[in-house]
C-alpha cells in the first residue's frame, strides 16, 4: 500500500470537511447523527447487559507517552495518624472527633496517550480556525473552551460501537508503532467476532 502525497492529504481538508453540512451555527459536527432514534435502537441491541470499560486507571507514575507529565494526586484527608494521640489536627477536626474522611486533590491534562479522553470539537486548530470556522480564539487561557467543548455535549454520547481486535488478523499480541489498520483488517477483524 502507497501513503498518499501531502497535496492529496491536504484536498482533505476541503473535500472530507463536514463544515456547515448541519448549519453555520452547528456545535456537534458527526455527533448529530446519534439522534434520539439511534440511541434507542442502540440501547435494544443489547443482550447481556455486560459493560466494557475502555477507560484507563489514572496512574501518577511517569509513563512513557505522557505529553505533559504524569497526573497528580495529592491527598488533601487520610486515615494515616488517625490513632496517633500527637497528631495535630487540622481546624475543622477534634481529638474527640469519631469520624473523619479521605478527600484527595487530582490535577491532569486530558490529552496524551496514558489517559481516557474524548478530543472536543475546541481540540485542533486548522489555519487559525476550529470546526465550522470558529476562531482558534475561542479557546482562552482564562475560561477554557467558549466553544465547541465538551459541555456542548452535556448528556453524554450513548450509541452502538463495534470492539474489532486487529493484532489476531495480522498475527501478533499487539500493534507495532506505526502500523497502519487498513479496511481490509477491519473487515477480517470484523469476520472473526
């Protein structure tokens, strides 16, 4: 298989583009596809009532892949010293106090590879633009995304998904870096569930 040339990447842009198929004002691109209808139909697919989690443990630890460095996780209450009569208590806390809690503070970026994430509508930049033409400006240091972010998307996503596992077709645990999934691996994945 040939990779394409960077000019035919680029007419991409401009003959793949979603942009204004839903209106200029639309905030949801793909998304208005998983209509009412599409969720219900979705919802009575289902058999066994299993749920498959794809999301990752958040892990402190430096990992390779982190882009921006590792999450972390700083407890702000814990049961370590609770039985210690020397312990200093924090102001809101008594010595004759019987309960107590654990609260912890946890601080990360959602993007790079060691982390479950969704990418926003706000997430890429195209020649100073986001989806549908709204400025790359939308995006502030001071309130985050004032456009096209997940909050546009406030009842969650919920529609069918097909799990294809490509390693078996190709002959191997795992996916080398770099590997590229064709249709063809798809389909024989698909042949194989």
């Amino acid at each position: 298989m040939s990779l394409p040339e960077i000019d035919e990447v680029l007419s991409y842009f401009e003959t793949l583009s979603n942009w204004g198929r839903w209106g200029s004002d639309d905030r949801l691109g793909t998304l208005n596809y998983v209509t009412t209808d599409v969720t219900r139909a979705a919802a009575a697919e289902i058999r066994e009532g299993v749920s498959v989690s794809c999301a990752w443990d958040i892990d402190n630890r430096v990992q390779e892949g982190d882009i921006y460095g590792p999450p972390q996780r700083f407890m702000i209450n814990h049961g370590q010293g609770l039985g210690d009569e020397h312990r200093v208590l924090p102001r809101h806390r008594r010595a004759a106090d019987r309960s107590s809690g654990a609260a912890e503070y946890v601080g990360f970026a959602f993007h790079g590879m060691n982390i479950t994430h969704i990418d926003a509508l706000s997430h890429i930049f195209w020649d100073r633009r986001m989806y549908n033409g709204v400025p790359a400006e939308h995006v502030t240091s001071h309130a985050g995304a004032v456009s096209l972010a997940m909050t546009d998307v406030p009842n969650g996503i919920t529609s069918r998904g097909i799990l294809l596992d490509i390693p078996p077709v190709v002959g191997g645990e795992w996916l080398d870096l770099g590997f590229a999934v064709t249709l063809d691996h798809l389909n024989a994945a698909d042949e194989r569930k």
